[in-house]
C-alpha cells in the first residue's frame, strides 16, 4: 500500500540490523501475543474499556499541540477507539492504522488504510511520517529504546510521537498476590505478571532513541473487581494475560487459582470487599529532530542573574549567607 506519494512500505537497511536480535533481548512471546489478540476479537467489545479510556486521555493531550498532522500512523488499532478519537480531533488528515493481528488490521481497513505490523520491525521509509501514535501497545516490544528509534527514523523532522504504554505499577497487587499463592502452594515462584517500563526510565528510553523535547507523564487508572478471578477474566478477554518467555507452562491448578484469589482478598479488599486492580499508565511525547525545534542555551551564557529576578541577593559558593 501507497500513501499519496509520500508514504512507502519500503523494508529499510536497519530491519536487517534488527533481524539479528539477540534471544538474551527476547522477554515476550510475541507470537503468542498475535495469536491471543486474535481470539479475543470475538468478544473484545466486552473488555474494550481500557483501551477507550486510555485512547481519549491521549486524544485530550493531543488538544495542546497546535499543529496539523498530514500522514500519521497508529501502532496497535484494535478496536479503533483511538482512531476514531484522533479523527475527530480534526488534526489528522490521513491516519494509517495498524495492529499486529491480520483479523485486527482487515477490520480498521473498514474505517482507511490499514496494515499488519510487528512494532518491533518497523517497516517504514525513513522520514516518511507526520505523526506516530499508539495506545497500549509498546509495552509487549522485546526492544523498547529500538522500537522507539525505529519510530523517530520514520518520523519527518519536527515529526511527533505521541504513545501510552502500561508503567511498573501496573497490576502490583496481582503480581504480590500470585507471588504470596504460588509460594504457599508449590513452594516457588515464577513470573506471573509481566514486568513494564519504569516511570523513571521513560524519559531516558526517549533520549536514547534520538527524540527531542521528551515529555513523560503518568496516570494510574484503578478498575475493581469481586475477586481476582473476575480480573484475570478480563484480561484474557483483552489479550493482556502473561506473555514471558520465561513463564510457566502448565495450567494453573484449583489450589493455585482459590490461593490468589484468598491472598488478593486478605491483602487489598475494600470496605466492600471489591479488590482494586490498578493500571499505570505512561505517556510518552517526544519529536523527531529538527533545526527548527528550540535549543538550550549554552552553560554560563546567560545574560542576567536569577537573583535579581526573584528579588534576593545572590551568594557565591564558600561564602557565608548574610
């Protein structure tokens, strides 16, 4: 598929530098990721809340940006709630919207161009796109700081990136609870819930990648639930369940099963005995380069002291104050 004359599906030379991923870099099961959006099609619509509710908090940051976006592209489309928020917002003139399952990406071609894509392979031209955006979709990427570079080489100069991907803090209370079940029961412990980006490294994941201006912020959204079954429900239901290579293979037995649910009871039950599931959610804003972009000043050329603007008085180190 062509855009109009500036977009291109081109495979550029660095995919070749990304085949050669190391498997010491593999933490998720990718396939298994594909493979379960797909199942939970059926029935997303039913689970659909958390997707929607992120992709308007991140069409409500877009409202602060002044500017027009010709071609953009949206990693991760799904049910296409972003899309349609990025439509209205009247900033977007021609949104390419893409997801790793093929079921996914035939229905967005429904609402305009739409493509199969592995966010880890990102087969772009480079400086072929306006904007890039994506709602809980970067954070099952083996390679985060190379998804993200690859994202910044398929952007025009000044070109943005604005994503939302689930932060540290997400579902802590479930990761405690399986971890305090498991060891009760089997007497060991292994990864449950997968491990996210850290609100701290964010910033830094955006510098590395080459973005300019990075912005990172964060909201936490708590959903409640009767017990820790009706939870985990709907995360099967969404496609989010544990993707780590590392997991554990076999099913989850009874006794495994009524220990989260008792644990996560005893430890974080309300009032009301509903238990809280939180989501962190992480909002990364950063644009590609350009020499039009505001730059910092050099150390030590400013021309007036901050002193004399708040009113005090300066004082040099070693000196006494007063």
């Amino acid at each position: 598929m062509a855009g109009p004359g500036r977009f291109s599906l081109s495979l550029p030379p660095r995919l070749r530098h990304m085949a050669g991923m190391t498997d010491a870099m593999r933490v998720f099961d990718r396939s298994l990721l594909r493979r379960r959006r797909e199942r939970a099609r059926a029935r997303y619509g039913e689970f659909a809340f958390l997707e929607e509710e992120v992709a308007d908090r991140l069409a409500e940051r877009l409202e602060d940006i002044r500017r027009r976006f010709p071609l953009a592209l949206e990693l991760g489309a799904r049910s296409g709630a972003l899309g349609r928020a990025l439509r209205a917002s009247g900033k977007v003139d021609t949104l390419i919207q893409s997801d790793l399952a093929p079921s996914w990406a035939a229905e967005r071609a429904a609402d305009g161009p739409a493509l199969t894509l592995d966010e880890e392979f990102l087969p772009i031209a480079d400086g072929s796109l306006d904007a890039v955006f994506g709602a809980l979709s970067l954070h099952w990427v083996n390679d985060l700081p190379g998804a993200l570079s690859q994202i910044r080489r398929a952007l025009k100069p000044d070109g943005l990136l604005l994503v939302a991907l689930l932060g540290g803090e997400t579902l802590v209370e479930l990761r405690d609870a399986f971890a305090e079940a498991e060891v009760a029961v089997t007497g060991g412990l292994s990864p449950r819930v997968s491990p996210f980006a850290d609100l701290r490294d964010a910033g830094g994941l955006l510098q590395r990648a080459g973005f300019a201006l990075p912005v990172v912020d964060a909201d936490t959204i708590t959903v409640t639930y009767d017990t820790a079954l009706h939870l985990m429900r709907d995360l099967r239901g969404m496609g989010e369940t544990n993707l780590v290579l590392e997991r554990h293979r076999a099913p989850m037995t009874r006794a495994l099963l009524g220990g989260v649910a008792q644990a996560y009871a005893e430890r974080f039950a309300d009032a009301d005995g509903r238990i809280p599931a939180r989501f962190q959610i992480l909002y990364l804003t950063g644009w590609a380069p350009a020499a039009s972009q505001p730059k910092p000043l050099r150390p030590g050329s400013a021309t007036s002291r901050l002193a004399s603007a708040l009113g005090g008085t300066e004082t040099g180190t070693g000196e006494t104050p007063g």
